[in-house]
C-alpha cells in the first residue's frame, strides 16, 4: 500500500472518528424530537405530519426501510387501507426490533401507487393512530407502482435511538 493512500486511510478514520461522542448515557429528556410548526405555515398537523422534527445532538440513527402491507406470510390484500394499517403494523415491529418507539421517529416517507385524495384520510388516520399528537415530519410521495405489482403502499422511518 503507498504511503499517501495508508495516510488518506488513516486520515479518513480520525475525520470519521471525530464527530463520534464519548461513550456516555444520555438523559431521556436529552433524546427528545423537538416538533416544529411555525405559525407562519399552514398547520398540517390535521394532515397526519409535522412541519420539521429536530433531532438531539449526538442522537443515533436508525434508518428503517420501507414497509409495505404485508401479512407475515406474505400475503397482500388488494384493499390500500387494509394496506396501510398492515404497513404500520409492519413499522411497529420494525420500530420494536431497534428497541424504539413511534416518538422516537423523527421523519416518514410515504409512497402511494396512483394517490388521490380519497387516499389520504386513511394515511391521515393511521399515523394518527400511530403517532398521536407526536407527529414526525412525512412526505408523501405519489409514485405509479411500488417493487411487488399488488403493493400500493409503503412507509420507511428515521428512527432516533436511545
């Protein structure tokens, strides 16, 4: 290995190391999104969303990719709000397997095949649901289709980690 790419290397490890804080616990408290909706902007929080979600300096991230309305054998209905609340069901266990909790979600990203508004109050219900009054930031993507042909829904998160 040459000199200047071993020195770019280890280079490349402080500059990544840098940033990383020390191995100390945070407070519960220090670990809270902070939820911004400026009064200055339409409210969306009847729309299921917030504006913008600060995250805690120092805070982990857990990126959880999109889940579709899937049962756990595979199966999807053709119906979307049966769809959605299966997704939903699918991020809760995904959010149960890092250990979090839907208040630690800071941002959502939602795709909907051939979206139109008949289509938004069972989105809006079921972050609702999910979320309560702690509403992450969300965009919603309308998209022709999604990876499966039946899918017509999926939601990924960003997770802050405790």
């Amino acid at each position: 290995m040459s000199h200047a790419i071993k020195h770019l290397l280890i280079g490349g490890l402080i500059i990544m190391t840098a940033g990383i804080p020390n191995a100390t616990t945070a407070n519960e408290g220090e670990l809270k999104l902070t939820i911004v909706n400026p009064k200055s902007l339409y409210d969306p929080t009847p729309n299921g969303y917030s504006t913008a979600v600060i995250v805690p300096s120092g805070a982990r991230l857990a990126f959880i990719s999109g889940q579709g309305g899937q049962d756990g054998m595979g199966a999807l209905s053709p119906d979307f709000a049966v769809q959605v609340k299966q997704a939903y069901v699918n991020l809760r266990s995904a959010l149960d397997g890092l250990g979090a909790r839907p208040d630690k979600v800071a941002k959502l990203t939602v795709f909907v095949v051939d979206h139109d508004m008949s289509k938004l109050e069972v989105l809006t219900r079921n972050v609702k649901d999910m979320f309560g009054d702690e509403l992450p930031a969300q965009t919603l993507v309308p998209v022709p289709r999604l990876a499966i042909d039946p899918m017509l829904f999926e939601v990924e998160a960003v997770v802050v980690l405790e």
